[in-house]
C-alpha cells in the first residue's frame, strides 16, 4: 500500500504549500480510525517538506511545529470516530458486522484483552505499536472510559508517534541531494524499524514511572478513600 500512495504523493506535495496542515490533519484522521492507512506516508513526508522549505511559512520550525500539531488533532479526531462509534454501535454489532469495515473479529478481541489487562494506560501505549493503533479508541469506547482521560491519553501516544516521524522525515530533508517519495516512505521505515527498540525502551520506562506514581498517589490517600476507589 504504501508504494502504491508514494506513486501519487507528487501531485499531492504540489498541493502543500496552500493545503498542507489540512490535508495532515485529514490523512492523519483517517489513519486513525478504523479505516486502514499508514501514518508513514502523512507524516514522514510532513517532516522532510517542512525542512525543504516545502509546505505554508517557510520557516522549518514553524512548519515542523504546525505539522505536529495538524497530525495530533487528526490522531485524536479518528481516534474520537473510533470511540464513539464502539460506545454508540455496542460489542455485539462490532463483532459481527466489523468485518465489513476493516475490524477483524481477532484484533477486536485483541485490543479488548489488553485494554482490560492494562486499563486506561493502554490508550497511551498502543499509539506507539503497531496493528493495534488505531483499534485501541475501540475497547476504550466500549468500557464508557472517560472522554477527558481518553482525549489526554490518545493525543500523548499520537503526538509521540507523529514526533518520531517527523524527525525522520526532517532527518531526510535535511540532507543534501534528491530524493523521491518512494525511496523516501522506505528509508523512512527502515530507519523507524531499526530504532524502534528504542521506542520501545522509553514505553517500559514510562509504564514504569506511571505505575510508580499512581501506587504512590493511591498509597497516600486515606484508608477510607483507597477502599472506595
């Protein structure tokens, strides 16, 4: 999929400097709902324009930081068709009509098992894995999570992952000499794929800290209220 988007993304890289952040905010949606479509292909071409001097200011910096911020908004976008529509269409109907909509019966049970394992934190952590990105706003709509904690949770996990590829595609452009799209879409992911341990260290040590604090915030409350949370 992502050689067939790259053949096209000239014609739409045309389009950047008037329709850039718009047209950000509208693929990142779609990869965030239920629709499938690489992120890869949005932001990594986000990153590498805005050091060419390629999208609407000029200034590298300024284009970095509202592609950022166009990607984030449309993260939490899909993420919210996700939400409402698991909250609103219930287990049932997901399960047997989902795979007419891209949501395989297998990762659905997936994406329920480890949001019930790991609750709300899960929101943050699988932005940042594979596969079950996107899938992850589903159980959170099913279980009624908070609409603030979902909000907050999705838009730390998206901006994270909007900001590695960013830098990768920022990396690209700051290079001397040409590069093609298609060329571009694969270094990018390979660099993605060779630190992606990395990604993956920072997620245990978050985890961690979290785990930390929230077992020390609780372990301060009075008797009284530790029992009733």
């Amino acid at each position: 999929m992502i050689d067939l988007i790259a053949s096209h993304l000239d014609a739409l890289t045309a389009l950047a400097p008037v329709w850039g952040f718009p047209l950000v905010f509208l693929f990142m949606a779609v990869e965030s709902s239920f629709i499938p479509f690489p992120s890869e292909v949005v932001m990594i071409p986000a990153g590498f324009l805005a050091m060419r001097h390629g999208l609407s200011t000029g200034s590298p910096a300024v284009d970095l930081a509202l592609a950022f911020l166009a990607g984030t908004l449309g993260s939490i976008a899909g993420a919210w068709v996700n939400y409402a529509l698991a909250k609103k269409l219930g287990r049932p109907f997901l399960h047997r009509y989902g795979k007419w909509f891209f949501l395989k019966e297998p990762l659905l049970d997936r994406a329920e098992d480890l949001f019930r394992r790991y609750g709300d934190m899960t929101t943050f952590v699988c932005r940042l894995l594979p596969v079950i990105r996107q899938l992850i706003s589903i159980p959170a709509g099913l279980s009624g999570m908070h609409p603030g904690r979902f909000t907050a949770f999705t838009a730390i996990g998206a901006g994270a992952w909007n900001a590695i590829l960013l830098a990768v595609g920022a990396w690209f452009g700051h290079l001397a000499g040409d590069m093609g799209y298609p060329e571009l879409l694969r270094e990018g992911k390979r660099l993605v794929s060779e630190h992606y341990g990395w990604v993956l260290l920072g997620l245990v040590v978050i985890v961690a800290l979290w785990a930390l604090l929230h077992r020390a915030a609780v372990g301060s409350r009075p008797a009284e209220q530790r029992v009733e949370s």
